[in-house]
C-alpha cells in the first residue's frame, strides 16, 4: 500500500509583524534587504521578542485541526549552519521533552477518509537564497533576509494518505481552513511549502524536500510514486533517501547532501519564557474563532434549506461566505445563494478581479429583494450584477441609467399588450380555446419590453384582454 | 580635583555646582591617558566624551532638567552594545563590528545624562577569568600589574579601581562579575537573572548571565541598579520590579537576619589569607546583629561541571552566527563555498572560545546529550531545589569570592581545569538565578580579597542593605597606582 505523509509549512501571512520583531511579516512589497532590524538579522546582542498574536493563530489553527492544545509552550534551537539563517539556528518547537508544541495529536475528515495531525508547531522563515550565474562553477549566492522571521506553521501528518488525490483534497480543505481562519492568504506566492515521505508496498520511505506550492505538492507526489513503482516493477531496490523538487523540471532529484545526517543539538531556547495558554485562554479564543467551514455548511442547509451542493461552494469559500452571512435575510437567503453561487463566482472568477470587485453586502441585498419584489427580473439582474461588479454604484442606479427595471406600469404595460392582440390575431384565438398557449403571447410581450415586463402583471392582463 | 570620589558624591558635587561634569571627565580621560598604558583596561575611548560633558554643564546652568548622572563618566564592557561604536567582545571576530543600536541598559543610562568614557576589555565573548584570553591582550590588576585582574569583565572592574571612570557595567555569565571586582578591590554585583534587560548584551550563556554594575560602593551599585532595572520589552525574559527604589533604607542594617555560611565554598583550596578574612566577615556580621550557622549544598560540588558543560552548550549556539558574512572582519569570500569559507573566517576565535565550541558541539550532540548536557540541566535544578530549601531558613548566604587571590599574569593560563575551579563559589548564583554580590572587605600581601554574599530571587535589596553594612565595618586602603 502507498503511504504518503505531508510537512507542510504555512506562513501567517495575515500577521502584521514578524515572529520576533516589529518588521513585517508582508515582505513581499519591499526592496532587497529592506525589511530587517537587529532582531531578524541576528545581530550581535539581539533578542528574540515573541509575537503574542502569532501564538493566538497558531493556537486556532491546531483548534481547528482538532488537534490537542498544551497549557504551557515552549521554544527551542535548532542549530544548523546555512547562509539564509541569520542566527545559524532556526527557533522551532519539539515535543521531545513532553508535548510543548503548539499542537498536539490531532485529525481532519478528507470526504471518508481520517488525515491524522501528528503535530504543529509555531517556527521562524529563514532568509530567501537568490543564485546568480549560469554554469555551477560562476554560480553566487545572494542572500535576501527580507523574509527571516517570518511566522509560519509547520503542520506535520501521519503518512495516512494512499493517493496523490487525497492528498490534493487534503490541500484544498487546508487552504480554506486557513483562510477561513483569517490566518493566511494560501494564494501568495512561498506562503504554502511542504516536503512529502512516499513510500509504496515493498519499498522504503523517501523524504522530497522543498516543493514550493501546493499545486506541485501533488505533481511531486504523482511523480514520486510512479518512480518508485517503475523501479518496484523491475526488481531494484528503493533506497531511502532524501529528494528534492525540481520546478523547472517538474522531476525529482536525489540530494547529495547528507542532510538526514545532521545533528541539530536541539535544546530549550532561553531567550524566551515559556508561554503559558491556559483552558482560560484557549475559551477565550476558541469563542473568538471564526465558523467552521462545516459548520457554516450544516447551517445554510438547514436553516435555508439551500441545497447542499450550493451550501458546499459557497460555505467553502471565505470571501463570499461573508458576504452572504452579511446580506441575506431570512426571506432572500436562497436568493442571495443563488446569485451568488451561479452568477457572481462566475463573474469574478479571479484572484484579481476579485479585489477590483466593488460588490458590497447592500448590493446583493437590494438584488434579491428587488427579485422578489418583481422590481427586476432575473435575466436584468445578471446584467446589473456586470455593473455593480465593474462600478460599485447603487442598484437603483443601475437599474435607471441602463433601463433595466420591469414595465409594471399597468397602463403601459396594457398598451403594449393591444399592440400584440392586434399583431397576433391568429395567436389570440389559439389561446382562447387553449389557455396553455398564452405563453406564447407572453413571451411576444417580453420580446417587444426586452425581458422587462413585469411576467406576472403580464399573464393577468393578457389574460383580461382576451376574456 | 579628586577623581576619587564614589558616583554618588559626583552627582552631588555636579548638582551643587562645586565641580563641573567637563572637568570632571577632561580630567578622567588624562588619567586614562596617562595610566592605562601600564593597565590596558580600555579597548576603544569615547572621543566625544568632553562635549558631551559641557553640554550638561550647560543643562545644570540655565537650570533645564538634568538626568539623574549628570554627566557621571562610566565605563562599558566591549560585549555590550552603544550605537555607533565598536563592539569588539575581545574578539578578532568582530574587530570591526560597529553596533546599529544602543542596548536597553546604554538607552536608559543616556536617558539619565551618563556618559560613556570608552568600552574596557574582557576575556574573548567573556569566556575566562582573568582577561588573558582578549585578542587585544590582558588587563593588568592595578594593586599588583603583574597579576591578573580578574574576569571576564577585568576591564571594568580596572577602571573603576584605577579611578579610570566612576562605574562601570560588566556581565557576569559565572562570576564574570564578582570575580575580578574581588580581585581589584571594587563592588561587584549580579542581580536576580532577568532583573536587568539583556537585549544588547551579546550573549554567551543567555539562560544565566545578567549585566551587573561595578562601583566603588554598594550605595553605588544600588544608584546603578534604579536606573538600569526593570521590564524590558526587548527581553521577554525580563522580570517587573514595580520600579524599586534600591537605595531607599539600604542603611537599616541586618539586625536579626540568619545568614548561612556554605560549607562547600570554604572547603580545601582555600587560600589561608581568604579563610581568615571569611571568617573576619563572619564575626562582623555577627557583631551587627545577625545570626551566622554553616549549610551545606551538596550540588555545589557538581556544579561547575555542570556550569561548562550548559554554558558550552549555549555558546555553541550563541557563537554560531559569527561566520563573518554579514559582519566581521576583513575577509573576502571570493573562492570560497559556504562551508569551507566559515571554517576558515572561525579561525579567528581564540583558543578558549574555539575549546567552548567544541565541547558544546559535543555535549548536546544525539548519543551524548544525556550523559552530559541533559544530567548537567538535571544538577542545575536539583542545586536550585536545595538553594531555594536554604533560602526557607536563611535570609542570605556568604562564602569567599574566590577562593584564592590573584594570581600572576600567565600563571594559570595553560592548566584551563584550574581555571575552571576559580569559578567554584560563583556559578552557583548563575546557576540557580539568585543575587549575589562581591565586598571588598581585606587587603592580604598587597591583594584585595572580596566576601560574596547571596540572596533569594527578587530579594536583591535585601542584599544589597546587608552588603553596605558589610561595607562599613572595614577600611581599606587606597589603591597603590
């Protein structure tokens, strides 16, 4: 059986700060070099100043990966040479000496399938390696410390997955767990990294190091699994061994360096106390947590009675759950779910055209109201959604500056109406006799309003009209 | 004008107007000039030092408020860090680090108006106990200048004895402190670990050194201590003294306080003269009304041991960073890789550090870390069990310094294990985190012998208040330089 297990590291990318000092933990706008202080870059005398709120979000993390949480944490070293470590150890936890992590045992339903957490545990980014020159022997390396200290959640799993599926499941829920948490923005580019063990039946266990995005995640683990059975079919052996992630090449590659053969010297990190997160505190947070993606699920099916695979999408998804859970009412929640889940994510289907969207909870509001009222038809309300995307203007705006509310002006509307029994003599005496072929009539009537007309004023009047 | 006054006197004397601060200093740094040839205590001078002096004379004339040190010249150990200038740590390593920041201590003693007459010397990242181990060369102990003046922070502990400055800061990571203000005759003092903000102390042992003041008094040290002390959100290991005032009834006496002599600490090797000035100490207390009974902490046996073995460790670490790519000394990379260029660039620790390095390679390493490091943590705190036991039926603990007197430059310096048992009766207040403090209290053949005293965490006024009153039973003679 194919064992696969995940070390993934995920950035807070939502904090404002580093884990140790006041730089930003957003190091992404910044010049070389520019977001640094003593702190982050090691300097002689400098000392770590832990991130209270880093410690609060990775508490909630482990909470919502149903994983144990102990009342005391604590820090320790782990002491490597290598250029993107200012300090030459990196601060991270461990629960050798007692569960003193972040998080503890924990677990998260993939569809049927049990992913087992084995731990979490709060650490610091090293710095960024940028290699200059093409050929190994002119290569430099620049070192770019913009992103040391940066916080991040390294979440480690049992090696309960058996297929690179699963495994891309297990992504997706874990993106929109951490994005629902208001912890990260999975989308940024180095904000998700991991390493995966991969081993088939018969075969020994190989570590991939340094794959960057989730999206290869799964090609590395795709990739790994048919290497290893390629040579299972052939009779070599599997050495275990440790691999890295090519890519450019999309490939995997043995590592020379004896990495597993390092000894970290792990001991406690005096520079900072333990931390104490009692059953107080973790209430506290805990009634601070954003809904559970489920959660929210469960409630828009029963409460609305949205059908689930409507309840699913936009539960999942943080942007539009809020904007739901802010605009609907009681009467306009299945309407609002609806022009949510079929008109506005197909609308704004980007990452970038969602932040240029100008869609606010009152527009959606006024949408479905208007709807229902039989203000605007649905077909009109596809295109004003186009506008308020694009404007951000006012629904009643919109409707009067592109002509969209319905004729329900019953003089009007019975003007029109005469109009059509004249044109459709032929029409009118089928309907007669058969009432079912009013539509048709009806239908005449939309085309000549341009999907206007109010469709029930319409039946009532034709239906006068013709006696 | 007499340069021999404690910090105290100064700041009054500038107060009233008697002296004025640039006098004071414009004549602190001609002595300087004049005798540190022969002491070596200073590795870098404040050029500014005079300037900055006349501009609170200027402060204390047109009556604009004046912080507390009215331009008292002190004296800083080159592992701390002042904006702007030189950090060294005795070190070729970082010859030529000029620090970007002040450390938290440095700000608050700017604050109040102190000015930093130069950066004094220290054993290399103040591993060792006589200065011998600076890159730049030792300090020579001013009673005596062919002997050693103690360490690591010797330089500070020269200066204020040689009345090169008023006060100055030292570290004390197992006596750093204590020891050569024992050996020169000068307060020395190690307050409860976190009572002082570390950030900007470059550190060697985080989990156990503290910054500690040396100063002619004890009233000194306690006028030190208001200023320096306190939280620090630069150091979450920093502890909330609620802003005590040290020098407030530091006269009250010890009338009625048990004190326990620590039987361990007077054992063999005790130099003679050091015995019957521990036992002089004794009596003198007894004398103002304290009850004095002997206590036995069987871990102090074990306790240096367990001092090396945790102190590598941290070095080890703490050292790390120093592989000279982003500061450093002059020392181009082209034609090396990563490895190989850190191997060579770390040749430039001295042999003490580079003996620390090594063995907290290896004492923390899988396969060894529980013979060594992890039962080294295990002695720590059982010590601490049996200090804190002590600490229910005493008030305070005395015991010699150091067990010996000073020693001649070069003696020791090839035998690192009898070194290493200088540190017998000081690394057990680092060890357990407690206060503690060096008197100097007699003067054998010409060489100052200090009395050390401990107090329970946070009781660092109370040790200070007995300390004073130790203090006054002795009148020791001046410094022959």
């Amino acid at each position: 059986m194919t064992k696969i297990g995940l070390e993934i590291h995920c950035q807070l990318t939502n904090l404002e700060s580093k884990l140790f000092c006041s730089c930003k933990a957003n190091y992404r706008e910044f010049q070389i070099n520019e977001n640094i202080c003593p702190v982050c870059m090691g300097l002689p005398g400098s000392l770590p100043r832990l991130n209270q709120e880093a410690v609060k979000k990775g508490t909630m993390i482990a909470m919502a990966l149903n994983c144990t949480t102990p009342d005391k944490i604590a820090f320790f070293r782990k002491n490597y040479f290598y250029p993107d470590l200012p300090k030459n150890f990196q601060i991270t936890q461990l629960n050798i000496y007692g569960d003193t992590s972040i998080g503890g045992a924990g677990s998260i339903m993939v569809g049927d399938k049990k992913i087992r957490i084995t731990r979490i545990q709060l650490e610091e980014d090293p710095g960024r390696l940028i290699y200059e020159g093409s050929s190994t022997k002119n290569q430099i390396t620049l070192v770019d410390y913009n992103r040391a200290g940066t916080p991040l959640v390294e979440i480690v799993t049992e090696p309960d997955f058996e297929n690179p599926k699963q495994v891309r499941e297990f992504l997706n829920i874990l993106s929109d767990l951490l994005e629902n948490l208001a912890v990260a923005d999975p989308s940024l580019e180095g904000a998700m990294r991991a390493d995966a063990n991969v081993s088939i039946e018969g075969g020994n266990k190989v570590e991939i190091k340094n794959i960057g995005s989730f999206h290869d995640l799964e090609k590395a683990v795709h990739f790994e699994i048919t290497r290893q059975n390629s040579l299972h079919s052939r009779d070599i052996t599997i050495t275990q061994e440790t691999r890295h992630w090519d890519d450019k090449r999309k490939i995997t590659i043995s590592s020379r360096s004896k990495e597993e053969e390092l000894d970290y010297r792990y001991f406690l990190e005096g520079d900072i106390p333990w931390v104490k997160i009692d059953s107080e505190i973790q209430e506290k947070l805990k009634s601070k947590m954003p809904e559970s993606i489920s959660s929210k699920k469960e409630r828009y099916i029963s409460k609305y009675n949205i059908p689930s695979q409507v309840a699913d999408v936009l539960s999942s998804d943080k942007f539009y759950s809020d904007l739901f859970d802010e605009s609907h009412t009681e009467n306009n929640a299945k309407e609002i779910a609806n022009i949510i889940t079929t008109d506005l994510m197909g609308l704004v289907d980007t990452r970038e055209k969602l932040e240029k969207s100008k869609i606010t909870a009152t527009h959606l509001r006024d949408l479905a109201d208007s709807i229902q009222s039989g203000k605007i038809s649905r077909n009109s309300a596809k295109n004003a959604l186009y506008e308020i995307v694009k404007t951000g203007n006012d629904l009643s705006q919109v409707i009067s500056e592109l002509d969209l509310g319905n004729v329900s002006d019953e003089s009007e509307l019975t003007g029109i109406i005469r109009e059509i029994i004249s044109e459709e003599s032929q029409a009118v005496e089928q309907a007669k006799s058969n009432p079912q072929t009013i539509n048709y009539l009806v239908g005449k009537v939309m085309q000549k309003t341009k999907g206007k007309a109010d469709p029930k004023l319409t039946l009532d009047l034709l239906k006068k009209q013709i006696g | 004008m007499n340069l021999k006054i404690s910090a105290l006197e100064f700041v009054q004397e500038v107060q009233n107007g008697n002296i004025s601060a640039e006098d004071f200093v414009a004549k602190t740094l001609e002595r300087i000039q004049s005798i540190d040839d022969k002491l070596h205590a200073f590795l870098s001078i404040n050029e500014d030092a005079v300037n900055q002096a006349q501009e609170i004379d200027r402060k204390v004339k047109s009556g604009d408020k004046v912080g507390v040190c009215f331009g008292m010249p002190i004296s800083i150990k080159d592992n701390m860090c002042i904006k702007n200038s030189k950090t060294t740590c005795g070190s070729k390593m970082l010859e030529n680090f000029v620090a970007p920041y002040d450390a938290t201590v440095i700000r608050k003693l700017k604050q109040q108006d102190a000015i930093f007459v130069g950066k004094v010397n220290l054993d290399e990242f103040a591993m060792g106990l006589t200065t011998e181990f600076s890159a730049f060369g030792p300090s020579k102990n001013p009673w005596e200048t062919d002997h050693v003046p103690g360490g690591s922070s010797g330089g500070s502990a020269v200066s204020v004895s040689a009345f090169e400055c008023v006060a100055s800061l030292g570290s004390d990571t197992g006596g750093s402190v204590r020891n050569p203000a024992s050996f020169c005759s000068v307060v020395g003092f190690k307050p409860t670990y976190g009572l002082i903000s570390r950030y900007g102390l470059v550190s060697y042992a985080n989990s156990i050194e503290q910054i500690g003041p040396l100063t002619r008094t004890v009233k000194d040290t306690a006028f030190m201590l208001n200023i320096i002390s306190g939280l620090d959100s630069n150091d979450n290991t920093t502890v909330d003294n609620k802003d005590e005032n040290y020098l407030s009834g530091i006269d009250s006496g010890i009338e009625g306080k048990k004190i326990g002599i620590i039987k361990e600490m007077l054992g063999d090797g005790v130099d003679p003269a050091v015995l019957s000035a521990t036992k002089d100490a004794i009596s003198k207390l007894e004398n103002l009304g304290a009850t004095c009974e002997e206590i036995s902490l069987d871990m102090v046996k074990y306790s240096v041991a367990a001092y090396y073995t945790i102190t590598a460790t941290e070095a080890g670490s703490n050292l790390a960073r120093y592989d000279n790519l982003r500061y450093g000394y002059d020392f181009s990379v082209e034609g090396y890789e990563f490895n190989s260029y850190i191997t060579k660039a770390r040749q430039n620790f001295g042999p003490e550090v580079k003996r620390r390095m090594i063995i907290g390679g290896f004492v923390p390493s899988t396969g060894h870390a529980g013979k060594y490091f992890l039962k080294a943590l295990k002695i720590k705190s059982k010590l601490t069990r049996e200090i804190n036991d002590a600490f229910k039926k005493f008030d305070l603990l005395i015991a010699p310094t150091v067990p010996i007197l000073p020693f001649k430059i070069g003696e020791k310096i090839d035998d690192p294990i009898a070194l290493f048992l200088v540190d017998i009766n000081t690394v057990t207040a680092n060890l357990t985190g407690k206060p503690a403090i060096s008197v100097p209290f007699a003067v054998s053949n010409g060489l100052p012998i200090g009395i050390q005293l401990l107090a329970d965490s946070m009781q660092d006024k109370l040790l200070l208040r007995a300390a004073h009153a130790l203090e006054n039973t002795v009148k020791l003679p001046e410094v022959p330089i």
